[in-house]
C-alpha cells in the first residue's frame, strides 16, 4: 500500500517536472536577444554621455535641452536609419552634399566632428532611442 502511494507520488512529480522547468528555460534566441538588449542601452547610455563631450548640443536640442535655434534631433530615431546616422557624424560635409534632398538643399554647416567609428556608433545608438 505504502509502495503504491510512493509509486503515485514519484510519477506525479515526474510528470510536472518537465513543465515546470520548461516554464523557467529561455531558449537560445531569448537569451541572445537580452545579451542584445543590454549592450545596445550600455551602448545608448555612453552615446549619451559622448554626445554631451562633444559639445552637440552646441547647435542641436532635445527635449528643449540645447540650442534651441538649433537643429531639433528630437525623434531622430524614427525619421533616419543607423547609417544614416553614422555617415552624419563620421563626414557631415560629405554626407550633406551626398543628400541634399534630405536636408531641403541646405548647404552643410555641421562642422566634421573628431570622433572615431567606435564613439560614433555609440553615439548612433543613442540618437536611436530618441523616438
Ligand atoms: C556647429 C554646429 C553643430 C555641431 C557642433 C554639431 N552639429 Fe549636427 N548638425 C548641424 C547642422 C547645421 C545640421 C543640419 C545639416 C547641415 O546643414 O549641416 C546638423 C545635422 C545633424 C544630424 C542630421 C539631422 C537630420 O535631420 O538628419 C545629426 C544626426 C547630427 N547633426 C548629429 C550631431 C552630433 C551627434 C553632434 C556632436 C557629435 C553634432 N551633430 C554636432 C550643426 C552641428
């Protein structure tokens, strides 16, 4: 009798086991897009503090924080692609000819900005969660 219980015991526990930690797993494709997540805010929040170094504010606002007269990146996120982006702040002389549709056929006054790929893109992260 006392054999028969344990039986039945054991075989529930058996049987919930796998649902139980099949609940709690994340799969490879969940973890891989967290680890994601994070490094892109780590990336967004150093873009963040660069964008403060480099003085960008001087001549853009966001959020009504900045040149006001200046050139709003309020929502950038949403209106230009990371290339877009990046290309902006790698070479804007360049990047401004290369289109000046997008820029209402305004001559460029972006002065080039020292700042390497690596920074750039950080800040890129950045300007993309301006949405
Ligand atoms: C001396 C002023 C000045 C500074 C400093 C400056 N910008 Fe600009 N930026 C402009 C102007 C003006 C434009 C508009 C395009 C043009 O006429 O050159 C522009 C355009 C942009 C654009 C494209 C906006 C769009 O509509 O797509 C981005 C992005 C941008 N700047 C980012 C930055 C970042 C990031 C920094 C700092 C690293 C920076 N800018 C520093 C003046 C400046």
């Amino acid at each position: 009798m006392h054999r028969k219980i344990l039986f039945i015991s054991i075989a529930i526990i058996l049987a919930t086991l796998p649902a139980v930690s099949s609940g709690k797993k994340k799969n490879k494709s969940q973890i891989n897009s967290q680890i994601k997540s994070k490094s892109n805010s780590a990336a967004a929040s150093r873009g963040k503090t660069l964008y403060r170094l480099y003085q960008c504010a001087d001549c853009h606002s966001i959020n009504g924080e900045g040149n006001k007269e200046g050139v709003s990146l309020d929502k950038i996120g949403t209106k230009r692609t990371s290339e877009f982006l990046l290309a902006q702040i790698l070479d804007p002389e360049k990047h401004v000819e290369k289109n000046s549709k997008k820029f209402n056929g305004e001559p460029n006054l972006m002065p080039a900005q020292e700042i390497d790929k690596a920074e750039a893109r950080a800040i890129v992260s950045y300007l993309k969660t301006l949405r």
